[in-house]
C-alpha cells in the first residue's frame, strides 16, 4: 500500500507505474496464495485471523465505541 499511495499520489505519476504496481501486487499475492494452499494449516489460522479481527472491529465499531463517551 505504501509503495501504491506514494507512486500514484505523486504529482507527476508516470503511466506505466501502475501497471507494474498492478503486475508486482499479482505476482506477489499469486506467490502467497501459492504457499497458503501448500502450507494448509497456516492458511487457515491466517483466514480464521482475518475474520475473526474483521469480526472484532464490526463489533467495536457497531456497540463499543459509545461505552467511552
């Protein structure tokens, strides 16, 4: 994300930055989709992880944040 915001928040981007973000974020993600699938219990912590972290910021977000005020 840090290499994506500062090369096409620039003022000035060149056009085929983006596509080798683009390309690089594939090839990458394509990598470690790769490795989950060949390490399957690793894949799933790291799912069950996501979901139980996206589980706990819905939560927070829906009831919790009004208990400090």
């Amino acid at each position: 994300m840090l290499i994506s915001y500062s090369t096409f928040l620039s003022d000035n981007p060149k056009g085929w930055a983006g596509w080798v973000t683009i390309l690089v974020a594939l090839v990458l993600g394509l990598l470690l989709g790769w490795l989950l699938l060949k390490f399957i219990r690793i894949g799933i912590f790291l799912v069950a992880a996501m979901g139980g972290y996206s589980f706990g910021l819905l939560i927070y977000n829906a009831f919790l944040y009004k208990m400090h005020s």
